[in-house]
C-alpha cells in the first residue's frame, strides 16, 4: 500500500497516468480559452428594445416604457443616442402601427424627464407629416396623426386638432366641388381614426373639442360615396345569408357618436402612460413641460397620391356566427383593430416572416382582456363567464388579411403576397389558424353565388394555392350534395375549378387520391394522360389523313411548301362537303398538329409555333373565324388540361397571330355555358390586363417630361389609337355579355324560352361578368383622367411626374386583374 501511495500521479511522467482521476481533480478549472467580453453599445440596446416594446406578453409593457425612457434622458449627452431614439421613434409609428399607443408612451414619459428630447420628436414628426401630404402619403400622414394624438397631453392649445380642422376644412372644399372626389373622404377618415387615439391619450380637455369635431365629420361621412357600389364585395346577385357590406367612413362615425354618447371608454386601445400615474405623488404628466405643435400645412392643392382612392367597404367572413368572435360593427374596436393590422399587412409586404408573426401576436398590442386566449376551440366560447370577450386574435386576424385578399377593385400588393401571409402564419400557429380558416372558407363557400365574380376567383386561386401547401387535404365530404349541381351552378363551377388548379400544382392522380368517391368522376381518366390523344388518330375524324401528314412534316420540320398541298386538298374536300369556310377546317387540323408536335412542353410548343408563325399570322388575318378556330382548335386540344391551353393562347397574342377581340368573340360569342367556365374567366380577365396594361404604359411614355415636340406628338397619337382599341374591345364585351344577361342573345332565345334553372343561372353568369368588366373600364377611364389631370397639374408647376399616379400599383404591374398574374407582357 505504501509503494501505491508513493507512486506519481498526474503529468506525463510514469507509467501510472490516471487521466479520469485527473479530469476530476480538474473539474473546477476551465481550460477553454476565454472569448472576450462584447457590450452592445448604449445606441444599439437602446434601438433593440424600443423596436421590441410589448412585443413579449411575459414582460409589463409599462416596465419597457419606463427603463427605455430613463435610460435615454440619463444618457441625454449622447448625440449618437439621442438622435438614434428620435429617428426610431418617427420611424416606428409609420412601420409597426401596433407600437404607435406604447411608443407614444415613451416620449410621454421622457417629456417628463428631458422635455428637449420630447421638442425633437414632436419637430421630426411634423417635418415627416408635412413631406408626406406634399406627395400623398395619406397613410402615413394618418399614422403620423395618430401618434400625435397620443401625444396630445404634451401639446399645448388646441394642438392636434388644429391640423384636423385644417384636413376638415379641406374636404369639405373638395366634396363641394366635386362629390366623386375620393380624397375628400381620405382626409376624414384621417380625423376619424385619429381622434380614439386622442381620447386614449394622458389629455384631460379635449371631449368637447372631439364631439365638435365628430359634429362636422358628419356631412361627409355619413352620406354614401357614389362609388361605393362599384366596390361592393357582394352584389345581391345570389342568397340573401351575405350581409351588404357598410362603408368604413359611415361605420366609423357611427362608432365614434356612440363612444361619446358612453363617455368614450375606448375600452381596446392600451393606454401604458397611467404607469406614472400610479405611484402616490404629484401628476407627473400635469408638471410637465407643453410644447408647441410645429406647423402641418395642408397645401391649395392636394396630392391624390401614388394609390387610387376608393371606397372603402368593412368586409368580414365571421360575419353571422353563432358566437362573437370578432368585433361586430357596432362596436368601434372592429374599425381599430382592422385598421391597425391592415396597415401592418400593407406596409410590411416585403416581410412576410415579420408580418405574420405580428398578426400571430396581435394580443399584445391591445388592452388586457381584449381577446381571450390564444388557440380557444370555437365551442369552448360557450362556456366563458358572462361579460368576459368572446374575440378570438387569430379569428381577427385572418378576417383582415381576407379584408385585403378580397379589396375591391385591386388588392394593394400582388394577391400572391396575401396567400403567403395565410399559408405563413398557419405554419406558425397551426392550432389557432387552421380552424379560422376553415370556418372563413365555409362561410365563403356558401356566399359563393352572391359574391362579386372577380373575388369568386380570387377566393379559387387561394384556396387552391392554400391546400396545396398542406397536402391538398381539406373535407370535401361537406360539399357532396353539390357535386350534383347542373355545371353552370356557381357552388358547383367552384368545385371543379378548384379542383383544375390543384391538378395545375400537382398531377391528376394525386389529386384524385385525396377526393371521395362522388368526386371521382370529375377528374376524368383523360386528365391523367401526360400528352393528350391526337384526334387525327382516329380514322373516323374528318380529315384524319391529311391531319397525320401534317403532324408528320411539322415534326420534321418540313418547310411550308411541303405542307400547302395538304392544306389545299382539305380546301378542295372541305369545298365537296359544303362546309361554310375551308380555312376554318384546315387550320383545325394545322393547328392541332402544331399542339400535338409541342405538347411535351411549353418550350417545344413556343419552338413550333416560332417555326409555323408566318403561316399563323397569314390565315388570322384572312378571317376572323379563321382566328377563332385557332383558339378552338388550341382549347380543344387541351380540354383535359385547359389552364395549359390558356398559356398557349397568351403566348398567341404576344405572337400578335391572335388579337384580343379574337379571343373575347371567342369566349362571350357562341355558348353561355362557358361564362361559367373558370378558365374562360381566366383568359378574358388576362387578355383585358395586356390591353390597359399596354395602355398605361404608352400613358406614361406620353408624360415623361422634356420629350421633342415631334416625339411628343407621336406619343399622342399612340394613346390615342390604344385608348381608342380599349374602348372597342370593352364596348365588343359590353354588347356581348348585355345579350347573355338579358337573355336576349340569339343562341339564348335559341335555345329556350328563358324559364329553365339554367338559362336563369346563365343570365346571371352574364350579369356578374358585366359588373366585373364595367368596373374595370371604370378604373381605367378614373386612372387615366387622374393621370392627365396630375401631368398638367405638375407640368406647369414645373414639376417632374409622378409615375403610377391614380389606380397605383395594385398587382405590380398597373394591370387590373383578376387571376393574380405576375406580369403584364405587351402586345407586340
């Protein structure tokens, strides 16, 4: 025992190296070398917990306040600090509108401490509010007036609402004028959003000056814009369930009356500045220092800015239920809460990410016990005390989110942007937004028939798009009945359009294997076929011989002269048959081969229509049923996959071998039925953006400034022969769908007396499909009037043109659409 205990240990010498024992003497002393220590400078922590303020439920908002307060008014010598937190501050409240009552706070809280730092926030917000009135950033103008109305306990006089009277005054000038003016009721509904955060706020004085201010409001908010009907999300066309939506301006006022009737609880809107009323001394917030507001022009002539102006309508898909899970629109939270988050949405649109998890946490932007808690099953409502909120965040959320899916006449962002918020914040929080979605497309669904047209297809392409980032999973057994619909019926024309465009974003058999067994039978075997069958293949079609030979030389990319002798016999068969136009019967056939050829994709189709181009172009321009036959002979090719057909007939108009009025008479001339047809709707509504697309863009070449005369004349004539191709194409559409409406069309009377469910149900197909293009060419017409107006305005105040002035840029490209498609390519 004694020679073990004699024996070295540790080190490297000898034999008899413990290294376990070693490591355990060891155990205290970390070898690892040390990193240095690195403290975020003061400017950076500071703007990190001002851009994260009650962001997190598990920290008081009022602790947030008043640590980001003292901090920056302790550290008042530093002017990189202080200059940082001013900048943020303004920055903030137009960026992330849920901050605006907790950043207003803040500055409330510094004035008390630093009353400089308060004068700079008050100077660079009124500098940004007055650059934003020069070039009509009217919603940024608004959010700037809501944090200066909750900053109203520190302005002295009648602060904010001096600049309110001034918008007043303004509006009232231009509804005189002019009752369609859209900026007139812009302004108002300023003042109106603003004056709840003036009410919220530490002010003690201002009830009387707020219902004076709500008195005069009224002339103009409460009469119903004349073009409120334009944008009317549900018509009436269909079941009575759909609730005519109420303009934003009216409700608000509305809600505003009642709140001061009720001593203007306001009972949503946080307010974090009580944090210093709550300790027992003297009212901070009465001993501070009041400043003057610095001046917030409003200009002789107001800028309508970069987005059109329309009415805007409440839209709601909880409307109707049950159990309250949103706000109803008596009560004035519903305008708060919609407002607040559809400006997040909107201004936010190149965060998605971000976006989605401020929806997420909508409940920790508004009072405690707005909403009860997240992810609450919608029966587990029921069993809530009396008294307690039934509102569910997610629930409200996702109704604003629709709100803008569903604006009327064009979205502000791509429709795309709105999809990815949904399929984003329902993989953020599967629990609490898959259910609001569910019970939203129920209630869609059912008011399908009623909806406006257009948001009909928007609601298919997003319903789509949406089950196909969730396995196309979604219970179609709730919708059995209506597989048995006549096709025109419109709950039944969404079933199979959706189902179209989920075989677009996946494949036939898939698709079929996530349907129940009534759904079956409408996905045919033929769409489960990579490469339609060649009709020509079957010796009883007529002309099948000729077709075969065809399809033979385009696939060896025989010259045209080899072809033309078989085009001339199907001319000399066609002639022996009596058919009305040999040309339709050959190009039938030269066009199915054309297809046929290139049917492995749409590269090898561009490749043989590139090739067979010149032969295109000559029998278009020899008959107009010629032209239409190639569509026939296109769509008919692919009838089984008809959004590929579509493509190709797009691709013919960029070709100019099809002219837009080829394709309206194509689709609006011979059969009612194919109003119902989804794809039809696709290919008018695509065909229609290229031609005011087309339009626009001469628009704006015409008013870029310092062009030479001759160029300048030149540009005028374009515009005018566009304008004028516009005008014929929406007047060739008007006359059409008059006739399917009215059912005075030839093939209706034809057809029947107009008694039958499907005669009535194509009137009403024509109806919807006039007010969809009406409104169209009503935005076109608004858009370029506003446009000239703006260009003359400017060009003689010598300044340079705004480009996008009037209807804006709804889908990023000018094009008032309604499938979401990415571009407008021009018409060569």
């Amino acid at each position: 025992m004694a020679d073990y205990d004699q024996r070295p240990r540790g080190g490297r010498g000898g034999g008899y190296n413990n290294r376990k024992r070693r490591y355990r003497d060891e155990e205290d002393y970390d070898r690892r070398p040390q990193r240095r220590r690195y403290e975020e400078p003061l400017p950076v922590k500071v703007r990190k917990q001002l851009l994260a303020i009650a962001e997190s439920p598990l920290k008081p908002v009022e602790e947030e306040v008043g640590v980001i307060a003292k901090t920056v008014c302790d550290n008042y010598e530093d002017a990189e600090l202080r200059n940082s937190f001013c900048e943020l501050v303004v920055q903030l409240v137009v960026e992330q509108p849920f901050k605006t009552p907790f950043v207003a706070a803040v500055v409330l809280v510094v004035n008390t401490l630093k009353s400089e730092i308060a004068a700079d926030v008050l100077a660079r917000a009124a500098q940004k509010a007055n650059e934003g009135i020069k070039r009509g950033e009217w919603r940024e103008v608004k959010l700037l007036m809501k944090f200066l109305g909750g900053l109203q306990g520190l302005l002295e006089g009648d602060g904010i609402f001096s600049v309110l009277q001034d918008l007043l005054t303004k509006a009232v000038d231009l509804q005189t004028e002019n009752n369609e003016e859209t900026i007139g009721p812009e302004l108002v509904k300023i003042i109106l959003f603003t004056i709840p955060y003036i009410m919220a706020s530490s002010a003690t004085d201002v009830q009387e000056k707020a219902n004076s201010l709500l008195e005069n409001t009224d002339i103009i908010a409460s009469e119903p814009h004349v073009l409120q009907s334009l944008v009317d999300p549900y018509p009436g066309n269909g079941t009575d369930e759909a609730t005519a939506p109420n303009g934003v301006l009216s409700l608000l006022q509305k809600q505003l009356q009642n709140e001061a009737t009720s001593g203007w609880e306001l009972v949503c809107l946080p307010r974090p500045w009580k944090v210093l009323l709550e300790s027992d001394q003297v009212d901070p917030l009465a001993l501070a220092p009041k400043h003057t507001l610095p001046a917030i022009i409003i200009p002789e002539v107001v800028n309508t800015g970069p987005r059109a102006l329309f009415p805007e309508l409440y839209f709601s898909v909880y409307a109707n239920q049950d159990i309250e899970t949103v706000p109803s629109m008596a009560n004035i939270a519903s305008c708060l809460l919609r407002d607040a988050l559809v400006d997040t949405i909107n201004i936010l649109d190149y965060n998605r990410n971000a976006t989605s998890r401020f929806l997420i946490d909508i409940d920790c932007y508004f009072s405690p016990g707005t909403f009860v808690k997240r992810a609450t099953p919608f029966d587990r409502l029921r069993d809530l005390a009396e008294g307690k909120s039934t509102w569910k965040p997610e629930d409200v959320a996702v109704d604003a989110v629709f709100s803008q899916l569903f604006q009327l006449p064009i979205p502000e962002h791509k429709l795309v942007y709105y999809h990815s918020l949904l399929t984003e914040s329902c993989k953020l929080a599967p629990a609490a937004i898959a259910p609001s979605l569910g019970r939203a497309i129920r209630f869609l669904y059912r008011n399908v028939d009623s909806m406006d047209l257009e948001l009909s297809y928007r609601l298919m392409d997003w319903f789509s798009h949406h089950l196909s980032n969730f396995g196309f999973t979604w219970k179609w057994t709730e919708w059995i009945d209506d597989v048995e619909l006549p096709a025109v019926n419109p709950k039944k024309a969404f079933i199979e359009g959706a189902l179209d465009k989920e075989i677009r974003l996946s494949f036939a058999q898939r698709i079929k294997n996530t349907l129940p067994e009534p759904y079956q039978q409408l996905i045919a075997k033929e769409k489960e076929k990579d490469t339609p069958d060649f009709k020509y293949d079957n010796d009883d079609t007529p002309f099948a011989q000729e077709g075969k030979e065809i399809w033979g030389l385009l696939r060896k990319k025989s010259p045209e002269d080899q072809i033309q002798p078989i085009i001339d016999r199907i001319h000399a068969q066609a002639i022996e048959m009596n058919l009305p136009d040999p040309l339709v019967a050959s190009t039938d056939a030269y066009m199915t081969s054309i297809c046929y050829v290139g049917s492995k994709s749409l590269s090898h189709v561009l490749s043989s229509i590139e090739r067979c181009k010149e032969r295109l172009l000559a029998v278009g321009a020899q008959s107009s049923e010629a032209r239409k036959q190639i569509i026939d002979s296109v769509m008919g090719y692919w009838k089984d996959q008809p959004g590929v057909g579509v493509n190709i007939v797009d691709k013919l108009l960029n070709y100019t071998i099809l002219s837009p009025n080829s394709v309206i008479e194509w689709a609006l001339a011979k059969e009612g039925t194919r109003l119902s047809l989804p794809y039809v709707y696709e290919m008018v509504s695509a065909t229609i953006g290229k031609v005011t697309g087309r339009v626009r863009q001469v628009v704006r070449a015409k008013n870029v400034p310092g062009q030479l005369p001759e160029v300048s004349l030149g540009m005028e004539q374009t515009v005018e022969r566009e304008r004028k191709s516009m005008k014929d194409l929406f007047q060739l559409m008007e006359e059409a769908l008059v006739g399917w409406a009215t059912g005075s069309k030839d093939q209706a009377m034809q057809s029947g007396d107009g008694s039958t469910s499907d005669e009535a149900m194509i009137r009403q197909w024509g109806e919807r499909w006039l007010r969809v293009f009406r409104r169209k060419f009503a935005v076109e017409e608004a858009w370029f009037l506003e446009t000239e107006r703006v260009g003359v305005e400017e060009s003689v105040a010598g300044v340079e043109v705004i480009d996008g002035v009037g209807v804006g840029n709804g889908n990023g490209n000018g094009a008032v659409d309604g499938n979401g498609s990415a571009e407008v390519e021009m018409v060569e």
